[in-house]
C-alpha cells in the first residue's frame, strides 16, 4: 500500500510558508501581555505544579512574554518517554518508506482534526482544546518563546494515521506550532482512545526553532502527557465512537502502563493536563511542559 504523500517526502524543509502567518500570531498574541503580567502569573504557578486528575480542574494561561520571565515557584521537568512505533517523525518505516510529516507543508496548524494534503479527512471525536506552556526548569520556569512542538495521538478507534491499517492515507491528528511570545501554544483536537496495552496519552517532542523541527533527533525533549482518568472514564461510557475504550481503560492505569510506570508521582501530576468540559460541549484544559535547557 502507498503511504499517503509518500512522494512529497525529501531532505529539504519545507515550512517556510508557514513562517508569516507564525509570525503575525506571535505578534497578534504580544497585545495581550498587558493582561498576562496582570492576572497571568499565578496562572503558570499553578500549571508547574502539574495537571491533576480531575475533570474540575480550572485550565490556565501562562503568565509571561518573553523567555527572561520566570515564575516564583518551581516547575517538573517533563521525563523522556519513547516517541512510540507510530512518530511519523523520521526515525521508522511503513511498507519500506521512511515515514516523517515534519517535513512536508502545512504540518503547522492549530487544528490537527483533518487531513491536509491529498486528504481532507476530518478525525470524529470528543472535542478537545489543548494550550501548553513552554518552561525551562534550570531558569527558574522562565518561559520558553520561538520553540516548536509537535503532537500527534491516536484516533477514537486506536488508529494512528499513517501507519493504522485503514487510515494509512490520512495524516490527522498530527500537527506542529511555535510557542509565541507567552511560551504558548494550543492545538484543536480530539480526545483520544484508550488501546489495548496503553494508557491513554498524546505524544509531544519538543524543539529548540521550527527549522530544526524535521526529523526527531533534534528534539530536545520526547515525552507524553496522560490523559486525566476521569475525564477518560466519561467519555468513553458516553461519547459515540469509544466503546472499545471501555474495557481497553479498565485494564490499564499509569501504574503498570509499560511507559509512564517509571515515571514519579511528581512527574505523572505535571505530565497530565487540567482539563474542564463535557462530552457535548467538548474539553478544554492546559498543561506546563518543562525542559531542562
């Protein structure tokens, strides 16, 4: 079978024409930091902290413009987990293809729920609007601006695109962006399944510029956040399209997951993002991804 835009991929980088349009965000989002430094900071003092568990938690922004600002408090360095069989980020193969999305045009975007490309198919799923912080742990969560940070997770079904038998021609739920000058960025998606053998959980390697932002090793940091339990447990019982979910969820915890099992209490509470919302109306949420740099 043909991997979907097998015959776009090639050594050259090509997201350069996504450049003006990161750059007039950056500069749109730079009008509100009257407010951020207003009411912000205590914002990202609570993300340092770490997402809880509860669907009640109140989601935040960051609290500062540029990467000389800093918190008060202290932040979690985010531990390095394998970026998994399915990365599209350069390091595997599908059918003998060398399978990397990093480097084709129009991999950076705010909404990864469709296709782009040959496709335009759109991922069906629970709604899910998810903003991340950018720190650096060794300055004192000062926040982390102009870094790419590319996400990617699997489908209401378990099926990664590009790799899934049946969605192999798809490349949603896939996208990168660079932290404005709030160290901050936010992705439209789906919530994601629960498969047999995981936890559920949206994969995240991190980027020092979007130009180095091609092939994964030159992340400076390969994580992946967890998904509250909770907020698991009710979507999956009562969203269309999960009930394979179901028992897939009631087999597995962060506990004897094969990934985040070696993680510290302390660094599963930062790896998992604050989320609020409901099945109808969607989620929204944020977490704080710190970086020793």
């Amino acid at each position: 079978m043909t991997i979907r835009g097998a015959k776009d991929f090639h050594s050259g980088f090509h997201l350069s024409d996504d450049m003006t349009a990161i750059e007039k965000r950056i500069q749109d989002r730079r009008e509100v930091v009257g407010w951020l430094i207003a009411g912000g900071t205590a914002a990202v003092l609570a993300a340092c902290g770490g997402g809880g568990n509860s669907g009640s938690s109140t989601s935040s922004t960051s609290s500062s413009s540029s990467t000389s600002s800093s918190t008060s408090g202290s932040c979690v360095t985010d531990p390095e987990e394998t970026n998994g069989p399915y990365p599209a980020d350069g390091t595997n193969t599908v059918n003998a293809s060398t399978v990397n999305v990093l480097t084709e045009a129009g991999i950076v975007r705010s909404d990864i729920r469709s296709s782009f490309g040959s496709s335009s198919t759109v991922a069906e799923g629970v709604p899910l609007l998810l903003t991340i912080n950018l720190v650096d742990t060794n300055t004192a969560c000062a926040l982390l601006t102009g870094y790419a940070i590319y996400i990617w997770h699997c489908n209401r079904s378990g099926e990664y695109s590009l790799y899934s038998s049946g969605v192999q021609t798809e490349n949603y739920l896939r996208g990168v962006q660079v932290t404005d000058g709030n160290g901050q960025v936010a992705f439209q998606t789906i919530f994601p399944a629960c498969y047999s053998g995981r936890y559920p959980h949206i994969h995240v390697e991190v980027y020092k510029t979007l130009a180095l932002a091609s092939v994964e090793t030159n992340a400076v940091l390969t994580t992946q956040m967890a998904m509250p339990r909770d907020i698991c447990t009710t979507v999956y019982s009562d969203a269309t399209g999960y009930s394979a979910s179901v028992t897939n969820l009631a087999a597995v915890t962060v506990s004897n997951d094969n990934v985040f099992d070696s993680s510290t209490t302390g660094q599963i509470a930062a790896q998992t993002p604050a989320l609020t919302g409901s099945v109808t109306a969607g989620y929204t949420g944020t977490i704080t991804i710190g970086v020793a740099v």
